[in-house]
C-alpha cells in the first residue's frame, strides 16, 4: 500500500488505516508527505513485512509494530522519533534512517 501526498491541502481528512484489520495479506506500507490516523491498526496486519513513512504526521510511535512477525523493515525520516521509539523491535528488523 503506498500513500503519497495525502494531507489536509489534498483531502479534508487523514488517510484513516483503521480498516487495516481487513488487510490480512498486506506485505508493505509505505507513506510519504502524508497525514495518518488509527496507525495502532497496522498492528493487525501480522503478514507485513516493511514499512517507510517518510515526511508523515498523525503518527505518535511505532509500538503498533514492534510485535508484527513477519516484519522485516521498518524505515523513516531522521529525527521523526525519538531514539527510544525505535528501540524494542526484534533484532531481526532493520531499522533505517533517511
């Protein structure tokens, strides 16, 4: 799933990932200059596998995914989180920083 551009001068509301749930066979997210609501649903989606979200807003943490198991990547812009936000992941993850 890629969501570009998906903001408020774009749309009146955040792209809303609450019907992630239904997604069982997502792999991949990735999100750039984007406004996000309901992030903690990704949680469900135990067969994704890499995630970037690069310039995004309406996310406050990651912990939706720290416990994914298929999860293989998880990257995002520089300064997006603090260090500690990135800490927790299986040491199988990489985690990226651009």
């Amino acid at each position: 799933l890629t969501v570009n551009d998906y903001n408020k001068k774009s749309h009146a509301e955040p792209f809303d990932l609450s019907a992630a749930a239904s997604w069982s066979e997502l792999k991949e997210l990735s999100a750039q200059q984007s406004e996000l609501a309901n992030f903690d649903a990704l949680a469900a989606c135990t067969k994704l596998e890499r995630v970037s979200l690069s310039k995004v807003t309406g996310v406050s943490g990651l912990d939706a995914l720290k416990k994914l198991p298929a999860l293989k990547s998880v990257t995002v812009t520089k300064g997006m989180f603090p260090d500690t936000a990135l800490e927790g992941f299986d040491p199988k993850v990489k985690i990226n920083l651009r």
